[in-house]
C-alpha cells in the first residue's frame, strides 16, 4: 500500500478520527471500539477519494481537515453501504 504524501502514523489518526466521528453520526459508535474506528476510517478514505476524484474535485490531499473531511464523507458511505447490507434499520 503506497501512503503517498502521508506517513502510516497519519493515515492511523485521520482513519481514527474519521472513523469515530461516522460512526458517531451513524450511529454505530456502542458497537465498534477503536481499531474498527480506525479501519472504517482508512477505507472511508479511500471511498472518500475515489468519489471526490470522480467528482473532479480532489480527494485525501495530505494530513490537513479537507482529508479528514473526505475520510469522514466516506466513512459514512461505507457504514451506509454496511447498513443497508446488513438489513439494520436507520435508528
């Protein structure tokens, strides 16, 4: 995995912050403790990235709030995503 512009020690904390704060907003904050904060948030962003890249307008940039944002963005998706797969209802 190339970290690019990032050190592994950034992409911990931006995933665990990210991470914590989507599963805060979705809910899910009681059932995942930190190192599923942790992996939610590295895939939030990489979902977070390819969907703001598609959308042309950039995605993780670097250890900065507009990677932590895009992070968050698709850390939502993706407990969504596991939601709806789940079966789980919304509240």
């Amino acid at each position: 995995m190339d970290f690019g512009q990032m050190g592994w020690l950034a992409w911990l904390i931006i995933g665990a912050l990210a991470g914590w704060l989507a599963s805060i907003a979705m809910k899910t904050n009681r059932e995942q403790g930190l190192l599923l904060d942790i992996v939610v948030g590295i895939v939030g962003a990489m979902i977070g990235g390819f969907v703001f890249n598609a959308l042309g307008i950039g995605g993780v940039t670097g250890f900065n709030i507009w990677s932590l944002f895009v992070s968050f963005i698709g850390a939502v998706i993706l407990l969504a995503i596991l939601r709806m797969v789940s079966g789980r209802s919304a509240v």
